[in-house]
C-alpha cells in the first residue's frame, strides 16, 4: 500500500482541488485498484467534493457522517483513541468509512473515505498534551504521531493507494497525517509567498534551515528520526493555477524560475529527501482551471467526468468553453501520470 499526502502549510495553494481531481482520475484510470482517501482537514473540502459538491448535496451527506453515533469520520477514529491514547487500537476501522459512489454517481467506486470533521481542532489541544505527557517505557508524543499509521496498518491488505488530504498548518493533527504518508505532492503558487512557502516546508518535516539547536531538538525530523522512521519523500511539486499568460509574464516566470533553482539546490543537497533526481522529473505545471473548475467542484464532479457547454450553478447561467475544459484534463493528468 502507497500513501500520497498532499500538504502545503500555505493556504490557498489549490491541494484539496488537485487532491480530489488526481484521486478520482487516478481511481478511474485504474479500476482494479482500492483507493482510500482520508481527509485530515477540519474544513472537510475533500470529504464534501466527494460526497457531491455545494449543488448535489455533500455538505449535508457530510454533517450526517459527522452526526452519526459513532462518527463516520476522522474525528470519530481519533475520538474512540482518546481513552486509551497509547494503546495499540482494538478498533473496526470500517465503522468510520464511507462509499462516496452511494452518494454520488460521479466517483469511482473503488475509493472509499474516511471523512473530514470539524472536531479535528477540540481534538489537538488533547492530543497535543497528550504527546507532551511522561510515561514510563513509552515514547508519548510518537503513540499520539501513529495513529493513522496504526489504521493504516489494520488495513494494509485492504487498500493499494491511500490520498490523503492535510490541513494548511503543521498542528498535531498534520504531523500525524504526514508522518503516515510515503509520498508528499506539494502544490505552490507562481508567487513569491509560495516559494517561500517550499522552503518552510521543509524546515517543518525535515528540520532544514531552523534558526537555532533549540528547534532542531524538538523538530518533527528529529523526533521521526530518533525513532528510526522515514520521512515522507517529496514526490511531486505542482506549480498550480498557472494562467495562460504565465509564460509571457516576466515576473510569474521569473518566480518559476526561481522555485526550479531552490529544488535544484535542495536536491543536489539532500537527494534523500525526493524521489526524483531533477526538477524535470518531479515539478509538473498546472493550468488555473478557471469555469471548468468552478462548475465542476460545486458538482463534485472529476474533470473526465464533466461535459462542456452551459450549466447552472446556484441559480446562475455559466458556460464551460470545450478548450479550457481540456486543459483542465491535460493538467490533472500530467500529475496523475506522476503518480
């Protein structure tokens, strides 16, 4: 079983959307393969994308798996941890997993979810203090970092590919999704901030560049390391939303430019650290997907599955031109293909 986490800690940066076109593409092309996807976002964009978009019902398939008794969600897993927080889990993992396809036709029916909540953020106060706790002959903090690991592996024979989508932060509740993922697609923007935003990345799960010994003792890289467990690999790095004049825009470009030389850099200095060797192996470009997106995301709706040509969305008359819906499909696929 392989495990995607798509993370930015940058907000805005388009992971859920790539996040939920990749996976529903990916399940779709390989039909024969059981494709989970957990979303660890308290916002639950994901979870409500799959269970049918803003139009076709997702947010309130999405409160009654959030409303059942034994919640049909993340925050229900984490909640039936809480009381025995460092115990192996003796927990049916099934109980907190839904078929999205029985909620909208468009999804493949081979992914399952396990849904997002808004319980996440009263959950990370507890489990943060619970990985500060001492306890005698047990490592605390990574008996809290494992326990999607821990699902993970109560179904490892079940599943081939796990997508899992994390919060835009580095809370508690993100460190244990990312420190149970093989490969990390990082999503950035043709802007400044997103640049940035890769190099803080990687000081938050590799610990490169802190300012001080002081961090660098209590970093997640650390910590993981410490314990003999690998780091999630940078798989992908996806320049997202970019528009069609991006490539006669001195400024976008010399920004792209710029995000190429820094992976250049990080790759020639930690190769560990990536599963490709060049910029050209792992940075894939990605259209703004502009009216196709706006109508296909409120319809939950994958980009192979929409159709060009007039639709209403919320009671307003748009129209999705053929040329760009394509474009959306090229874009996702050239990440698909990466996978």
């Amino acid at each position: 079983m392989l495990a995607y986490g798509f993370w930015n800690n940058k907000g805005g940066t388009g992971k859920t959307s790539l996040c939920f076109q990749g996976l529903t593409t990916y399940a779709h092309q390989n039909a024969s393969k059981r494709v989970l996807a957990i979303d660890v976002c308290p916002q639950a964009n994901l979870s409500e994308l799959l269970l049918g978009g803003l139009t076709n019902g997702g947010s309130a398939r999405l409160l009654a798996l959030q409303g059942e008794a034994t919640r049909r969600t993340i925050g229900g897993y984490f909640e039936q941890r809480l009381p025995a927080p460092f115990s192996p889990p003796a927990i049916t993992v099934e109980a907190f997993i839904s078929k999205p396809s029985d909620y909208n036709s468009q999804i493949p029916t081979n992914i399952d979810l396990i849904a997002g909540d808004p319980l996440l953020e009263l959950q990370s106060t507890a489990m943060s203090t619970l990985a500060n706790t001492s306890v005698p002959g047990t490592n605390a903090w990574l008996a809290i970092i494992d326990w999607i690991t821990d699902l993970l592996n109560t179904i490892r024979d079940e599943y081939d590919v796990v997508f899992i989508d994390a919060n835009p932060s580095f809370s508690i509740y993100t460190q244990i999704a990312l420190s149970s993922v093989d490969r990390l697609v990082l999503p950035v923007m043709a802007d400044d901030s997103s640049r940035r935003a890769i190099q803080n990345a990687f000081s938050l799960i590799y610990g490169l560049k802190l300012p001080s010994e002081i961090y660098t003792q209590y970093a997640f890289a650390t910590k993981l390391r410490e314990a003999s467990r690998e780091l999630p690999k940078v798989h992908v790095i996806a320049k997202n939303r970019l528009t069609q004049y991006v490539v006669s825009a001195s400024a976008y470009t010399a920004v792209l430019k710029s995000i190429d030389a820094d992976v250049t850099g990080l790759i020639t200095q930690y190769p560990g650290m990536f599963t490709f060797n060049n910029p050209g192996a792992g940075v894939v470009e990605v259209r703004d997907f502009q009216t196709a997106g706006v109508v296909a995301f409120a319809r939950g709706c994958p980009f192979y599955a929409q159709r060009a040509g007039r639709a209403e969305i919320m009671g307003r008359r748009v129209r999705v031109k053929d040329e760009y819906l394509v474009n959306c499909v090229a874009s996702v696929q050239k990440l698909v293909d990466q996978l």
